[in-house]
C-alpha cells in the first residue's frame, strides 16, 4: 500500500510539474515576443559578436528569459508584443571585433520596428537592403561608412544620424531623403559648398552639418530655403564672410550654432528680432568685429542658451542701455568671453542681477573692472560653473550665503586682482567642487583646511598667489579624488606631509616655494604621479631611489634646490620620462650606465657636479630634444656619436672642460636650432659644414612639457537643453598649470644671459662658440645661415677677413665677432642686415673705412669698434681722408728761410758726427795691431781690386 500511495503522489507531482511547463510556455508564447522575432534577435546577436565576441549575453538563455521583450536593449510593443526598438549602440565597439558589414536580412523578421540605434560599432556598410516599412528613426553615428544607406524601403523614415562617419558630399543624393525631418551629418568628410541636395528637402526642421569642412559662405546662403527649420547647426567649419541676413527668414527657429567658423564682420541686431522662439544661440569662436548691442536680444522671451566665447578683441558688446529695459528671458547659460565688454565702464552686465536660473557663467578674460560678484552665487541656487578668469577684479572673496550651493562644480577666477584670505568655511559652501581654480591673484595667508571636504576635487590651482604656511593633512587626507594639485610660485612652507592619501595625484606642482627638507616619502601613496614639480625649492639630501616607483611619470623637475649625491638607478625604471630637469643642484659624479630612456626629450643637468666624458649612454636617448649639459665638469673630447642623436634641437655644453676640435659629426644635426659650446678649450678650425645646419625656428609641438588644459564634461544636472541634434552645452575648459609650464632654455645673446621659453623659444636660434681657442678663418659658408638669430664667434684666435657672405645672414639680430684677430675692412654690404640689433668686432686688427652709417649701422657706437687702431668713419674720432698735399703757391719768405736754415743745421750736424765717427775708428786701429791686421787680411782676402 505504501508502494501505491508512494508511486502515485511521484505522478501527481510529475503532472503538475508537467502542467506549470505548459502555463508558462503558454504564457510567454501567448504574451512574449513572437518566435521568429526570438530566432532573429539571436542570429543578429551571432552576426555583431563575430567572430569571437561575448556580447548580450543575456539574449536567450533558460525558459525562464524566453521572452526577449524583457531582454536587455530590446522594446517591444506593450499591446502587439512585437519589437519596436533596438539599441545596439556601441557593442562592437566595446568588444573591439573590428570592422562589421551588416547583412540587411538579419532585419527582416522586425515588421514592426520604429527604432534602430546602431551608434558605433564599426559599421563599414550594409549588405542588401534595409526593408523595415514602420522604421522611423535610425542612427548609424560614430562608424566607418563612406556611403549612406540605401532607403529607397523605408517609407516611414523621418530621423537620419549619420554623423562621425566618413561621407562626402558626392554621396548625399537620391529622392529618398526628401521625407526626412531631422538629417544630422555632423562630423564627415563634407567639403566646399553645402550638398545641393541638402536645400531640396523641405520638410527639414533639424539640419546639423557642423564639424566638416565647408567653406563656401554663398552655399551656406541657400539654406534659408529650408523655412520650417527648428535646429540648425553648422559649426566647426571654415565658412567666412559677413552672416547672411535671410537667417532673419527662419521664424520657427529654436536652436542657431554658428560656432567655430571664420565669420567676419558685425553680428546684425537685426538678425534676431524676427526669431521670437530662439532658445538657443551660439556665434563663439568666430572673428567678428565692429559693435553689438546685447540689449537686441531682450524680447527673446524663450532665450536660454547664448555663447558668444573665443577671440573676440575686435568686438565691442554693449549690455546696458538708458532706457533700463530688463530682458524677458531667463537665460540659463551665458557665455560671453574675451571680447570689448562695455566699453569704458566694463562693469559686469547688470541684467545678470534679475537672472535667477543660470547653470553657466562664463565672462573670462574681458577686462571686468569691481568686486567679484557672488551675488550670483546667492540669485541663482542651482549655478554649477562660474568662471570670471582673466578680469581686473578685486576685493576679497566673501560668500554672503545662508545654504551651500550643492551643484557648484566649477570655480574660477583665476588672474584677477583679488586680495585678502580665502573663506576658511569655503570647504562647506562649496562641497561638491571638481575644479577650483584661484591662481594668479594677490591672496594671501594659510591654506584653508576645510578644502579637504571636497570629496570629489579633481582639480586644484592656487598657484601665483601670496599663501603661506603649511599644507594640511586634512588637504592630503580628505581629497581623496584629487589629480591635479597646483601650488606653484607661493610661499609655503614644511614639507610635503607624509600621511598624504592622494591615490589618485596625476599631476604635482609645488614649485618656486620654501619647502625644505628630504623629499617626502607621502608620495609613494601617489603612484599615478604622471608630472612632478619640485623645483625653486630648499629641498636637500640626496634625490631618493623610490622615484623610480612611478612608472607613469613623464616629467620631473627638481631644479634649483640643495640636493646632492649621485642620480639614482630608480631614474632608469621611468620607461615613460621625457622631461627630466635637476639643473643648479650639487648632483655629482656622472649618470648611470642603465639611464637607457627612449622616450626622453628634454635632458636639464647643467650647474651641478657631473664630471669625467659626456656619457655614452646619452647615445641612447634617439628621441632626444633638448641637451643641457652647460656649466658642469665634464672633461674629454666631444663624442663621435652626438651625430647620431638627428632629434636633437638644443646642445648647450657652454662652461665645461671639453677640448679637441670641434667634430664634424655636429653637422649631422640637421635639426638644431640652438649650440652654445663657449667657454671651453676647442681648438682648430671651425667646420665649414655647419652651414647644413637649419638653424631655423623651433617646432611649437614640443615646447610645452608641463601645461595642463582640462576639458570637463559638466554634465549638467540641473538643466537639459532638448534638441534632435548634436549641440552641446555641457562641456567646460579649464585651462591650469604652473607659470613655467612651458620648456625654458638658458642662451647668452645680445650681451645678455637670457631665458628664452614657450613661444619666445620657439622663434630663437643661435650659435655661440665664443672664448675657446679656435684658429683660421671664418668658413664664408656660415653666411648661409639665412634663418640663425644669433652668432657668438668672440674670444678666440680667428684670423683673416670677415666672410663677404655675412651680409646674407638675413635674419641675424646678433653678431659678436671681437676680441679675435681680425683683418681688412667690414664688408660695407653688411648694411642690409635689417634686423641686427647687437654688433660688435672690437678688439680685431680690421682696418678701412666703416660700414655706411644707415639702417641699423646708424644704431651702433663706437664701443662696437673700439680697439681697431685702423679702422675709420663715424662714429670713430678717426677721418679716413688722405693727407694734405702740399700747396701750390710758393710759401712766404720767411717760411723758405726757416727751411734753408733747418737743412744747413742738418748738413753741419750729420758731417761733424761722421768726422769724429770715423776719426776714432783709426785711432783704435792705429793703437790696437790685432784688429788692424785682421782688418787688413780681410780685405785682401775679398776686395779684389786692391791685389794688384
């Protein structure tokens, strides 16, 4: 009996299992997606992951997910069950499959589908053609097409997102296009005029063509045929020209970017007066000039969006006007930067004061004279960005607020006239801070604590200021997101506290302050330190072997300070380096043999202690930029392989030991711009091959070593502005970073020991060989130095003429050619060296008449020529006219008589000298018999007439 009830309750247990199988089966076959829509979503799920990808993996699956309308990136119809929409966006291209040409068919079991977002996977095309009847909207962004798609089946399509493609203007045709709404081709291959097709199609009302390459301000005309237009964009182009007027034609316009083009002239007030549903208007980073009238603007009610930011110094904006109008509009971001900001006032626009939903306020860099404004802080609760950098204002910096302001993100107002301390309560205003920015400004006292209670401070610049004190843990502690602390050119003081948790530091720079002592091991706890700057400092000791535990570095800067001892081997880990300064320390010996850093480009160990050979390991730098070796111990020859370093723009070796002559194998450095080889013991001849040398202007690209510019993405939350296509209002640039951030190099020229760096650099160059031992002539090929700046041959041994070719050095500003040896005259074409500031020859044995005083030879005084006993002209005291002949007309009597009586005393005079001469001559012979005998047999022996 048990048996039985056992096996039947098995059944029972089976059956219902049995039966629960077919309810749910039932119900995910009656209410799930449709079998055949399952099958293709998985075939299509095959064909995006080949060939080995791993993507939606929770496509299929247990019975459990059978329904696919609950799979991710799928929507499906509430009522049908069928799929409407697909978002597929950038799956691809997460995996990194490579390029995908699409088969069309994979679609086709989608009757139903109204949406389709393929954004970035590397889509090259696609095979046959996309037959989706109810499709609306597609967006195939961010691939590789070179063609569109052919639409020809896809009656309902009204949305096209073609842009960050490769498409050119031969590829927009085709009837097909004529339905569309919305056509975005932001960032392709367009060229020239704007696509003729672009104009036909009526029925658009968002267009954005921004971010190709058109240029044709005519085309740019034709499209105010498009008269139902919403959204246009055209920025990021290179269209010039003054703005055409028939924009005034497009009354239900919304949304204006004419951003990043080459648009000349004035901005009408006339434009706008027509567009009453304007919402947004950006004219940034264009060339306009002459006046506009903000105050035009006004009776824009539905205004929330105006840029006008970029290099605008030929623009003059007038906000105020007498008739105290208020605008009707609440703007919510405002950009208005580097412009003429009402002129002679150049207060900060006053309706900014009725404005209480701002997001964005941006007015850097207009000349703004007063106080610094929070009173926008306290109007608008919900500001996110404030950046007022780059004006003349002043006071201290007071928040009269009652509430933090949660949603401040971004902070600046850097290189204004600010004074006093900052708010030590700035910490919980300002909480939720990612970028404070108050550098260059005239604040001063301690370092406010509560900054360590911006938990999410990513970027912190206080640099150029009068702050002193020590740095608090609590900074060092409590920023835990911190990657780029900039104190530069301060006066604090202590050390770099070790219980420093800055986990997340890319970027360090502590230069030109007081701090002393070891360098602090709290920088261990920063192991993604990218750029190091310690430098102008008193730190001391040796330079520490743990540098070498951070494999990111690129730059490090420990200049001027008190170090000593060896360069460690922990430099040689840096794989990444390519700046490394340690110059004016008491760094000795030489640099280690495993220093082998392919990516190093700026090489500073000059005012320290090195000693013995140039190194060879330098050899092994190929990317090297910039060698600086001067004013150390080095001794020796320079080597044969310094010619193989073909990178190389700048060699200063001024003030070591080195001897020998100088090689030939510098004229293998097809790309230096600067040489300073003075003060050392070179001997011989200059090569006459330096000539193949470019000496021209340094390459801007590897200049700047250790600027910093952000680009945030402000994301912000409290304000959307909702458009079809791609404008943006959420980024925000920040420019930071130290005030030497740019790469500085030390060359004598002009009489002056200069620092020459960022853009001064780049249009330097010279050649000193001055106060060695050089001998021979001046090679005539160094004339064809055409692009040099400046020459230093002073302080040698040099002989012969100056070259007649000199006259050819078109660009010299410079030439030093004194205490040398000299010969013949200057040559007079020398005249046509236009920019020759600084001339110099004195101390040579020159001679002739000087160089016609004209043009810059008029700006030169005699000390550029003292020492030339020889020379003559102005500005020398020395007339080059010939002497005086005698004249013509007999002198006077008394004059013939002075002359006769001088020539009668000379005649008496000379005689009775030769008389008694020879008189004591035959005394001596007559008394000595030894020297009368000798005299006698010699001239028997060689007067052969007196043998007879």
């Amino acid at each position: 009996m048990g048996a039985v009830t056992s096996g039947l309750y098995n059944a029972i247990i089976l059956y219902a299992s049995f039966l629960w199988l077919l309810l749910v089966v039932g119900y995910y076959g009656c209410l799930g997606c449709l079998e055949d829509e399952r099958v293709g979503l998985l075939n299509l799920k095959a064909s995006i992951n080949h060939p080995n990808g791993t993507a939606l993996s929770s496509w299929g699956g247990d019975i459990i997910v059978a329904d696919c309308c609950r799979w991710e990136y799928v929507t499906c119809d509430n009522k049908t069950n069928r799929v409407i929409q697909l978002d597929l966006s950038f799956i691809r291209f997460n995996g990194g499959l490579g390029e995908w040409y699409m088969n069309a068919s994979l679609l086709l079991p989608f009757h139903q589908l109204q949406i389709l977002d393929l954004r970035g996977n590397e889509l090259t095309g696609f095979q046959g053609l996309l037959r989706l009847k109810k499709l609306r909207v597609l967006n195939v962004e961010v691939n590789d097409l070179t063609t569109i798609p052919v639409l020809s089946a896809l009656p309902s399509l009204k949305v096209l997102y073609l842009g960050g493609n490769r498409i050119n203007s031969s590829q927009l045709r085709g009837r097909y296009l004529s339905k569309l709404e919305v056509l975005d081709l932001d960032g392709n291959d367009l060229m020239g005029s704007v696509p003729p097709i672009i104009v036909t199609l009526n029925r658009l009302k968002s267009l954005s063509l921004g971010s190709n390459n058109l240029n044709d301000s005519l085309s740019i005309q034709g499209l105010c045929k498009l008269s139902d237009l919403e959204e246009l964009d055209i920025s990021g182009n290179r269209i010039d020209g003054n703005l055409p007027p028939c924009f005034n034609n497009f009354t239900s316009l919304r949304t204006l970017d004419l951003s990043w083009n080459n648009f000349k002239g004035t901005i009408p007030s006339s434009l706008f007066s027509s567009l009453k549903l304007l919402q947004y208007i950006s004219l940034s980073h264009n060339s306009f000039e002459g006046s506009f009238d903000f105050t035009s603007l006004f009776n824009l009610s539905k205004l929330e969006v105006f840029e006008l930011g970029g290099d605008n110094k030929n623009l003059k904006v007038e906000t105020e006007n007498s008739t105290s109008q208020l605008p009707l509009f609440q703007l919510r971001v405002f950009r208005l930067s580097e412009c003429v900001l009402n002129g002679e006032s150049r207060v900060i626009p006053s309706f900014l004061s009725n404005q209480y939903e701002l997001r964005v306020v941006d007015l850097r860099n207009n000349g703004i004279i007063g106080d610094i404004p929070t009173w926008l802080l306290v109007n608008n609760s919900k500001l996110e960005s404030f950046s007022l950098s780059g004006n003349q204002l002043r006071g201290p910096l007071a928040f009269e607020l009652k509430a933090k302001r949660a949603y401040m993100k971004y902070f600046d107002i850097s290189s204004n006239l600010v004074q006093g301390e900052i708010p030590p309560d700035i910490g919980s205003i300002l909480p939720n801070l990612e970028a404070l920015n108050m550098s260059r400004n005239a604040l001063h006292g301690n370092f406010p604590t509560s900054i360590g209670d911006m938990k999410i401070l990513l970027v912190l610049d206080l640099s150029n200021n009068n702050l002193s004190g020590q740095l608090p843990k609590h900074l060092l502690r409590g920023c835990i997101s911190l990657i780029s602390l900039i104190l530069s050119n301060n006066n604090f003081d202590g050390n770099f506290p070790a219980e420093s948790n800055l986990t997340s530091l890319s970027h360090l720079f502590l230069d030109n302050n007081s701090f002393s002592g070891k360098i602090s091991r709290g920088l261990l706890k920063s192991s993604s330190l990218e750029m190091l700057d310690l430098g102008k400092n008193s730190f001391s000791g040796q330079i520490p072997d743990w540098i070498g535990n951070f494999p990111n570095l690129i730059s490090v800067v420990l200049s001027k300070n008190h170090l000593e001892g060896v360069m460690p081997t922990g430099f040689c880990k840096l794989g990444e380096l390519q700046l490394l300064d340690l110059s004016s320390n008491k760094v000795g010996m030489s640099i280690p043999p495993c220093f082998n850093l392919s990516n190093m480009k700026f090489l500073h160990l000059q005012s320290n202690e090195l000693t013995g050979d140039i190194p060879n390991v330098l050899s092994r730098l190929p990317s090297l930029f910039i060698l600086d070796l001067k004013d150390n111990k080095f001794w020796g020859t320079i080597p044969p392989w310094i010619g193989s370093l073909t990178s190389l723009r700048v060699l200063l070796l001024k003030g070591n030991e080195l001897h020998g002559s100088i090689p030939f194998d510098l004229c293998r450095l097809r790309s230096i711009r600067m040489m300073d080889l003075s003060h050392n013991n070179f001997s011989g001849s200059i090569p006459p091959c330096l000539n193949n040398l470019s000496f021209g202007a340094l390459d801007r690209m590897f200049l700047t070593t250790a600027g910093i510019v952000f680009w945030m993405d402000s994301g912000l939350s409290t304000y959307s502005y909702g458009s079809q296509i791609s404008v943006d209002t959420n980024f925000i640039e920040m420019q930071s970073g130290p005030s030497n951030e740019a790469e500085k190099v030390d060359f004598t020229t002009k009489w002056r020991f200069e620092s020459y760096e960022g853009n001064v650099l780049s249009i330097m160059s010279g050649m000193d060989l001055s106060w060695n031992n050089l001998t021979g002539s001046i090679p005539p090929e160094l004339g064809d130095l055409s692009e040099i700046h400046s020459i230093n041959l002073s302080g040698n041994h040099l002989t012969g003429s100056i070259p007649e070719t000199f006259s050819n050095l078109k660009a010299i500003e410079s030439l030093d050619l004194s205490h040398n040896v000299l010969i013949g005259q200057i040559p007079p074409r020398m005249i046509e060296l236009n920019n020759l500031a600084v001339f110099t020859v004195a101390y040579n044995d020159l001679s002739g008449k000087l160089p016609e005083r004209k043009a810059q030879f008029a700006t030169f005084e005699e000390s550029s020529y003292e020492d030339n006993p020889l020379l003559c002209g102005l500005p020398l005291n020395r007339s080059c006219s010939p002497a005086r002949a005698a004249p013509k007309t007999p002198p006077a009597n008394s004059d013939n008589e002075e002359k006769e009586s001088w020539e009668v005393s000379f005649l008496w005079s000379f005689g009775g000298s030769f008389g008694v001469v020879f008189l004591g001559i035959i005394a001596f012979l007559y008394f000595n018999s030894y020297y009368r005998e000798l005299l006698f047999y010699f001239i028997a022996k060689n007067v052969t007439f007196l043998r007879l």
